[in-house]
C-alpha cells in the first residue's frame, strides 16, 4: 500500500496568503526492497539511509518482498535478501515478525546451494532468535540438517552453526545424535545440549570454561559460550564477574584496559530480560548494571508474587538468579 505524507506550502500572492497542500508520494516496501536488491546486484554497499529506509517499511511487507529474490542467480542478492531479514528481526520484537523472518532464513538455509550464503544464514539463527521464534515443523526441518552434517562435507564453520542452531531452536530430538558428537569431542555439541537443559552437560561445560587457566581469556569469552547455554548456573558465573573489580591488561596502543564486569554486562544484556542497555566501560556504566541486579536479586514480598506458580512464587520471594529472567 502506498504511503503518503503531507505538508503545508505558503505562497504569497498579490499580499494574500495561500496555503497549498503537497503531497509526495513516498516509496512502498516492494520498490524500496527493489532498490536495495539492485543495490546488491551491483556491489554497492548499502548506507544507513538505506537500512533507515527498509526499517520504515511494515516488517512483514518487506519480508513477503523479499521472498521474491531467495532464488536470483546473484550470490550478492541472495545474501542481501538473509541480510535484511536478519535486520527485520533484530529490529523487531513481535513474535509474528520474528517468527517470518526467521522461517524465511531458514529456508536460505535448506535451499540455497552455496555455502557463504548459508552459513550467513544459519548465524543469524543462532544469533538473533530464540526458541519460540520457530515452529515444530521448522524444529523438523533443523533436526534433519543435523542428521545430515556428514552430507556438508569440510564446511567446518556451517556444521559447527548447524549444531548451535539445534539448541538455540530447542530442537530436542537432536539430542541423541548431539550426544554422539559431543562424544566424538565436539565442543558445539557440548554447548547446544547445556542449552537443552542437560544437567551433566551444563556442569561439564561451566567446569571447562572456568577451568581455563589464562582469566582474560576466561572473561572475554563470557558472550560466547558462557552466555549461549542459557543457564541459570552460568549466569550465576557471569554475575561473579560482573561483581568482579579486575580489569584486562591494556594493550597500548590500540586497546586499553576493561573491565571484567564490562564483558559480563555485555553478556547479561543478551541473555537477561530488561537489562539496562548501553552500559559503557565507565565506573557510572558499570555501577548502574550492578544497581539493576542489585534490586532484582533482593527478595520480593509476597504480594508482587501471588499470581505465579507456587514454586516461581517461592523462588522470587527467596532472592537471587530466580529472579532473573533468562531469554531462550
């Protein structure tokens, strides 16, 4: 549908006033789909007026646009066409755009014949979305590319995604075949079954992490692997850090020291629902992330938590991680 905005022009004639109305036509989210693809076609780089212009568009027209070029011969566009889904859905919280895009990146994914593209793919998945951004049908679709690793050949780095993706979709009856892998030394495997919730692969995993001896190597990695399992026992972990007064040594000249608990932020901003966003490397930055865990972490009295389950009820009133809510 086209959009239209309008303003008021006044002319001056003959010492009166008049007031014309003007009314410019402003694209549709087919043409500016269109001329972003072209963009692509030609190998020119999109600015951020043109990224401006795609997030103005209704998410779901500019997804149903882009499904028009998933099968271009041109790599550049089909690769545009998974950059600009993913932008969609980090853009956008609403579970029915979240769940377009991520069905229209999965698909890029399953089809598409060349590697760059999927594993551009397959890492916006295990990136941007969360398990209830797809369906049981594309929970099947994702179990069946594990099933399938050994078809992939030497694509190292679209295997081990392939692998995230499983636990990041909570694709449960990957399981067996995640385990074989892990049993095999697959150090994603061992990261997509702690994100499952398996209990002893949650403890290998965190024992692993914290057992590196380098602890700048240890903290750096907090967003990572740490972060992507999901678990309360590994925020437990990030929260030490984030209490932590340690910094990184500075690598002068081009990087200076941070702050433990400034990759911890990072990481419980991804991972934590209603985080403060924009913590900087500051003490103020710093010191306001602990204020926010400070007040979450503090007992509830029982009147904020007489309408969840017993058992949520009791855990809140208590204090601690249970208060935090985990995204996945």
């Amino acid at each position: 549908m086209t959009k239209k905005r309008t303003f008021a022009l006044t002319l001056c004639v003959s010492s009166a006033f008049v007031v014309v109305t003007v009314a410019p036509v402003l694209a549709d989210a087919g043409t500016v789909v269109a001329q972003q693809i072209e963009k692509a076609r030609r190998n020119q780089p999109a600015d951020l007026d043109d990224l401006d212009r795609v997030q103005a568009q209704p998410p779901t027209e500019v997804l149903t646009e882009l499904r028009k070029y998933m099968r271009d011969s041109s790599k550049g566009v089909r690769e545009e066409v998974t950059s600009l889904a993913r932008l969609v859905a980090w853009k956008h919280a609403a579970r029915g755009v979240r769940q377009q895009a991520a069905r229209l990146i999965l698909d890029m994914l399953l089809a598409d014949a060349d590697n760059d593209v999927r594993l551009l793919a397959v890492n916006g998945l295990v990136r941007l979305f969360l398990r209830a951004d797809f369906s049981d049908r594309m929970r099947q679709e994702i179990n069946q590319l594990v099933q399938q690793l050994d078809q992939l050949g030497p694509a190292i780095d679209l295997r081990e995604n392939i692998i995230l993706l499983a636990g990041v979709a909570d694709v449960r009856t990957a399981a067996p075949r995640l385990r074989q892998l892990a049993n095999g030394g697959s150090w994603p495997a061992q990261l997509a079954l702690a994100r499952l919730g398996d209990p002893l692969t949650i403890h290998y995993v965190i024992d692993r992490l914290e057992g590196v001896k380098d602890e700048v190597k240890r903290v750096r990695r907090l967003d990572k692997d740490l972060a992507f399992i999901r678990q309360p026992e590994a925020v437990e972990i990030i929260l030490k850090y984030l209490f932590s007064d340690k910094s990184t040594p500075a690598s002068p000249p081009d990087v200076g020291s941070v702050r433990y608990s400034y990759y911890a932020a990072e990481a419980l901003g991804e991972i934590i629902e209603g985080f403060p966003t924009g913590i900087a490397n500051t003490e103020a930055g710093i010191a306001r992330a602990r204020q926010w865990v400070t007040q979450q972490l503090a007992p509830q009295p029982a009147a904020a938590t007489n309408q969840q389950s017993p058992a949520t009820a009791q855990a809140t009133r208590s204090g601690g991680v249970a208060n935090l809510k985990i995204k996945r």
